[in-house]
C-alpha cells in the first residue's frame, strides 16, 4: 500500500490540455480506424464509438494546423457520424444528432489497442474485442476470438485449447460464451484445439473477467458475449478463405435498403479428404496417448462445420429486430480390427450445438431504451464405442449428453442525465439436462444415468453514476430463484472507477455469482480417451449450487503511447465438487463437496513506437483446494494452479504488411504423485496434488499481407504464414491416471504433450 501511495504522488502532476490548441494533422486515404487512432495521440482524447458506425469507411485530409472542433468538424462532413466531447476527453461517436446521442450509452475506453488494435479496456474493467480491425498477433493468421483472450492478463489455457482456458484460476466450465444471446455449450473443433466459431464473421466481443454488469448470470469466471453484425448496409459483400485445416465463405446481401439484410457464413474443414501439416500435428496433439496413435491398423474419419444465418431488420430508426441461427458440427468415426481372433471395433462420436436466437430493441424515448431477446440452445453428445466378431455385433457401449437450454429477458434502459443511468431486467431460462451411460452386451445395462431440469426466474437492477470530477460508479443487483432447487440466490456487484487525471485511473471491484451447470469426469469403457467430460446440473444433494465470491483493485497508467495496467485480486468458491480419487477403484466411486482460494495479480506493460508495438505481460495465481474426504480433509494446489506466466510479443506494421512475434513462459500445473502398495493397489502417499510439472515455454511467428487485386474495382486480398512452437519445444502439459471400470484392469500413467511445431497458412479474398 506505501509503494501504490508513492506511485500516486508521483503520477498526479500532468500536462493542462486545451481543445483549442492546434496541430497539423493530414490524412491520405486511411480508415477511419486509424484517423481516430491518430487524432487521439496527437490532441491526448479517448473515442468511443460502436464498431458498425465506423467499419468501411475511409478518408482524406488536407495537412492543415487544426483544433480538436475544426477536426472533428471534417470529420462529421466526410462521414456523416456525429461527434460528441463529453468532459473535454471523450468523443462519442453516434449516427445521431447531440440530442439524441443520450441513447447509446457507449462506455469510457480506457486504453486502445490493448495488446493489439481492435483490443480495448473501457472503465467497466471489460476487454471489448474486434475481429474486424484486429492487428496481428502471434501465432495467430486469423482474427481468433478465444485465442485473443488467451493472451490476456490471468487467462490460461494450460492444455492448448481454443475454448478450454482457466480465467484467474477458475476452471473451464466456469466462462460463459454467448452468441447473440445464445449459450453456446460446445468446446470447440477437433476436441478444443480449433474455435467453434468463423473468426472472420463480423462481430462486436465484450469479455468480462470482473466487475460484471447484474444483466449476466449462470457463470463465476468470466463472460464472452459476442454479437454479430447490427448495420444494414447497402452493399453485397462477400468472402471467402481457407488454411491449414479448413474452408469458409461469408456473404452479407442488402434486401431492402437501409431496412433489410441477411448474413450468412459457412466453415467445414476439408481434413477427411487431405491433411497438411497442419492438421497432422494438432491432430497428433489431440489423439496423443489413445488407441488412435497407438494402433496403425486403423482407419480415421474426421471433420467438423458450423455455420451461422442472421437477419437483421430495422423498419425504422426506433426499432431494430433480428433472428440468428447457429449451427456447430463435429463428426468422428473411427475404425480399427485385430486380425489374430478377427475382431472390430467402432468409435463413433457426433457433438453438435444448435442455436436459435430472436431480438428486439426499442427506443421509447432519448432516455428510454427497451432491449428484448429470446434463445433456444440444443447441445448434444452422442459417442458409440462398437465391437464386433467374425462380421457381428457383441457389444455397444454409448454415451449420451443432452441439454436443451432456453430462455427470454427484457431489459429497460433509462438515462436519465449524463451522469446517472438506470437499468432494470427479467431473465426466465429453463435448462433440461441429461446424460446416461450404457453398456450393451448380452444384456441392457445402465452404468450411470441422471436427467435433471431447473428453471430459473431472474430480476435485476443496475446503476450507473458517472462523474468526472469525483468518480464513476456501477452498482448492481441480481436475485434468481430456481424453482426445482427452491433456492434463492442474491448477487451484489459493485464496480468503482476514479480518474485521477488524464494518465493516472484507480478501479475497484466486488461481485458474488453462482452457477448450477458444470461439467464432470466420467469413467470411460474405451481407450479411445477424447471427449471423457459431461455437463450436469445442481441437486439437492451431492452436486450443490456453486458459489463465487470476487474482489479485485489496481491502477491504469497511460501516457502517449505507453500503457500500465495492474490488478490484484481474491476469489472463494464454495461448494466446488470434484470426483474423488476412487474414480480409479469402481467399488469406491463418488462427488467430494470442497472450497477453493484463489489470489493472484495481473500486470501489463505496452509501449507503441516507430510502427512497433510491444508488450509484457505477467500473472501470479495461487490457487489451493480442500474438500472432505479428500487429502485428509488438508488443503493442496488446485489443478488450475499455475504460480507464474508470463507472456511477451512484439509487432510491426508497415502499409499492408505485419509480422509478430511472441513468447510464453509459465510454471507446470499440480499432479499427484502416485505408488503401487503389495497389493498391487495405487496409493497416494504424498497427498494430492504436490508435484509440478516441468516450466512449459514456446515461441510463436506470424504475419499476413493485405493487398487490392484491382484499382478499378474492391476485390482485395489477404495472405498470411503462422508457426506455432516455432523452436520444437517438447512440453509436459499434463500427467494424470486413467482406470477401465475394471478391478482387473491395469492403472494406466497417462503423459501428454504440447503441440509441435505446427506452420499454418491463410489465403482469403474480400469484395
């Protein structure tokens, strides 16, 4: 606390600013993006605006010495938007006039370009994302959603998969990932090394990681709230594009003008006819340590798609309506045979999740706004694994996971000044969700089975003080039953926010959440070891409602073109379960009830210069567990535990070209240590938990190249060249103990390894 005392002494002074002094700005037929990134190094300003109103639009300047008004007095005649100073350091940006700008509510952006442009931190605490305009990053050819967010202060992704990634210690399972306001339960392709979304489609991201707004429920950890495309515009445009592993097309087709378009994409993989190097190296990731690298007489099918369909309809400037769909597709059959006593065996295994959404926005008045959405979600899991004899069935054994999640919510939005903003909602979601394993031999037998539903009846409040002169304030309130649980469950969030002065910012944030669907291990009848996790709901009894308390503080310091941003933070959890250590011996198989500690800090450096860009990045997280039963009721490291990592990248940009190159290092995750007593049984001497995997670090290159095919026409271009793990580094990522439901089956020590170095390409045309 002294040393974050002396820091704001030493801060406060600043630089007295004055938009009336001048400069000599030129621009020369650049996008707006960088017009603005511009004006806001030269008259120290921060823009805020949404990514529609400014996507395609390019402009001119001459060089002149202007004033921040005579700037953004150009501006509004090139574009036709509209300009707003509010507190002589924001510009808001709207398509309306200052009297009705009152209705956009856009937030107070923080830093630009956080670890690249189109990545910002508003005063919320929220990182908002956009693939549109998003610069390169390492080892990523394509704007990636999930992988951007992995290169975030405390968010982890100790397994090296898209979706699969540890936010400030919590597990997977605990982030919510929301597509225009559908849940979406799917992992990710090719069992989670590849996002389940086109990373192309054009969207607006918003990822929360703390100081949550009361409207978001269902999860602890963190928020992806993506949204695609809201503007109507009035020209065809259309993409298409493939890599390494798959193929994608994007059409946007203007029906009525400025009232009706339709947007559509589709992405399949093309692995089941040809596999690069690419694929072959996530794919020996992936199917590392199951009978699909092991057995050579065999025969693998693979492929995945997904698609998505929205409609967006604005009969006038107060209404706004749309209906998207959602489509995600993975398929796997598996074949392999054992010619000594002639003998088949079939892996099939099908993940989908459909989604269906529908929304309305209303503005009632220049303060009144009313946003109402419904959804529908349809996940399922079906997985076979079929033995056959001399051409005959003798044995199936399924896995089912289902779950049917809807709901619908209305919001109301009143601002009353530029200082206070109001908000109330209503949220009804029912979740039905079901698993069941099934052995099918000579008889039915049912190993394991459950189908649960809860519906939930959610009402919140927040509100929002904003001033300048004294600091901004979020205050929220969230009560929802669950009927089938009879439970009620209050969540406080409150967020603070003091500017200081122009470089110097403190936040501080407070929430409780709680979350009834999450995922378990299950014992598995098959080697084959991929997709070993289903989605349960919350009983009355040995699967309780979880429970999240946060807390977190730090500062942000900018100046020109360097950027600080620190956070320390605690999280409890309560009523955390956790198959116990009997997962090994089926006659001692059952859920352990524990809590689990987190404390860590966040701190991120970035300095832009000379068209280079540069970051670091570094978090601490301590993150222990203790449950009944357990470890002798002692506490030990959980397995999201990873002490250090620290992260670095750098950048540069020239016209059309970027090239960056990052690196990652972080301590190894927890593993138990594990001996054979005389009995041949696995015992766990040391406790839970008390070894370290090696440090895993990896190197990672990219760059792209944007070019126009035609002066006479838009048809423009893009390559672009990734490796990942550029040095070949050989990493330990997890160590663990996999059992057959078997007494006579052997206790198998199962090792697995970071990917490979892996090159990718990319190749996509625009018009």
């Amino acid at each position: 606390m002294r040393l974050i005392y002396i820091l704001v002494l030493m801060l406060l002074p600043t630089l007295a600013f004055s938009q009336e002094e001048a400069f000599y700005i030129e621009f020369k037929d650049i996008t707006l993006y960088d017009a603005i990134e511009e004006i806001e190094s030269t008259y120290n300003v921060l823009f805020s605006y949404k990514d529609d109103y400014v996507k395609d639009k390019k402009i001119s300047l001459d060089l002149k010495k202007r004033t921040l008004s005579e700037t953004l007095n150009k501006l509004q005649e090139v574009t036709k938007l509209y300009y707003n100073v509010v507190d002589q350091r924001y510009v808001i940006v709207s398509q309306f006039e200052n009297n009705q700008t009152i209705t956009e509510h856009l937030d107070r952006i923080v830093i630009r370009s956080y670890l690249a442009k189109g990545i910002e931190k508003n005063s919320q605490g929220a990182y908002k994302i956009y693939p549109s305009r998003l610069g390169i990053l390492p080892g990523l050819t394509e704007p990636d959603v999930l992988e951007s967010i992995q290169l975030l202060p405390g968010v982890l992704s100790p397994n090296e998969t898209a979706s699969g990634f540890f936010v400030r210690g919590g597990a997977s399972d605990q982030n919510r990932l929301i597509w225009d306001g559908i849940n979406i339960y799917h992992k990710g392709h090719l069992f989670g090394m590849i996002s389940p979304l086109n990373p192309n489609v054009t969207s607006e991201i918003k990822f929360i990681n703390k100081g949550t707004h009361a409207r978001y429920g269902e999860r602890l950890s963190s928020v992806t709230d993506i949204s695609s495309g809201i503007l109507i515009s009035n020209q065809l445009k259309a993409e298409i594009g493939f890599n390494g592993v798959n193929t994608d097309a994007i059409l946007e087709i203007p029906l009525i003008k400025d009232k009706l378009n339709i947007q559509a994409s589709l992405r399949r993989s093309y692995t089941d006819v040809y596999e690069t190097a690419t694929f072959k190296q996530l794919a020996d990731k992936v199917f590392e340590s199951t009978k699909i690298s092991q057995n050579k007489n065999n025969d693998n099918d693979f492929s995945f798609l997904d698609y998505n369909i929205k409609l967006n309809y604005k009969p006038n400037i107060k209404n706004n309506f749309y209906v998207s769909l959602i489509g995600i597709d993975n398929q796997l059959d598996y074949r392999s045979s054992e010619a000594e006593n002639n003998r088949d065996f079939n892996d099939r295994l099908n993940i989908e999740n459909m989604g269906y959404g529908l929304g309305w926005n209303h503005i009632w008045s220049t303060k009144l706004s009313q946003s109402t959405k419904a959804f529908f979600s349809d996940y399922k899991l079906n997985y076979n694994y079929i033995t056959s004899e001399d051409g005959e069935q003798v044995s199936d054994f399924e896995k089912r996971n289902t779950i049917f999640d809807s709901g619908i919510s209305t919001e109301l939005n009143y601002k009353a000044s530029s200082q206070n903003n109001y908000t109330v909602g209503y949220q009804y979601t029912l979740k039905d969700v079901a698993y069941a394993f099934v052995n099918t031999a000579d008889l039915r037998f049912v190993l394991d089975t459950e189908q649960k539903v809860v519906q939930s009846h959610s009402v919140f409040g927040q509100y929002d003080y904003k001033n300048s002169k004294l600091f901004d304030i979020s205050f929220g309130l969230r009560s929802t039953y669950f009927k089938e649980l009879d439970a009620l469950r209050l969540e406080p969030r409150l967020l603070v926010f003091k500017e200081l002065n122009k470089r110097f910012k403190l936040q501080a944030s407070a929430e409780i959440k709680n979350q009834i669907i999450s995922e378990i291990d299950e014992t598995v009848l098959s080697d084959l070891s991929l997709e070993n996790r289903v989605w349960r709901l919350a009983n009355a009894n040995d699967f309780p409602i979880i429970n999240s308390k946060h807390a977190s503080a730090g500062f942000t310091y900018t100046y020109n073109s360097f950027s600080f941003d620190t956070d320390l933070y605690y999280k409890k959890l309560k009523n955390v379960t956790a198959l116990s250590l009997g997962f090994l011996n089926p006659e001692n198989n059952g859920f352990n009830s524990g809590d689990q500690n987190v404390l860590g800090m966040d701190v991120f450096v970035k300095k832009r210069f000379n068209g280079f860009n540069s970051w670091v990045s570094y978090s601490y997280n301590r993150a222990r567990s203790q449950f009944k039963n357990l470890n002798n009721n002692k506490s030990f490291k959980s397995k999201s535990n990873v002490t250090h990592a620290v992260s670095t990248a750098l950048s540069y940009k020239l016209n059309g070209f970027q090239v960056a190159l990052g690196w990652k290092w972080q301590t190894g995750k927890p593993y138990t240590i594990a001996d054979t007593n005389n009995d041949g049984e696995l015992v766990f001497n040391n406790g839970v938990n008390t070894a370290e995997l090696p440090v895993y670090h990896r190197l990672d290159l990219s760059s792209t190249y944007s070019f126009k095919m035609s002066k006479r026409n838009q048809l423009r271009g893009k390559v672009g060249i990734s490796v990942r793990n550029l040095y070949n580094r050989k990493n330990l990522i997890s160590r663990e103990y996999r059992g057959n439901n078997s007494l006579d089956d052997p206790i198998e020590l199962i090792e697995r390894y970071s990917i490979g170095i892996t090159p990718n390409f990319m190749f996509r045309l625009y018009w």
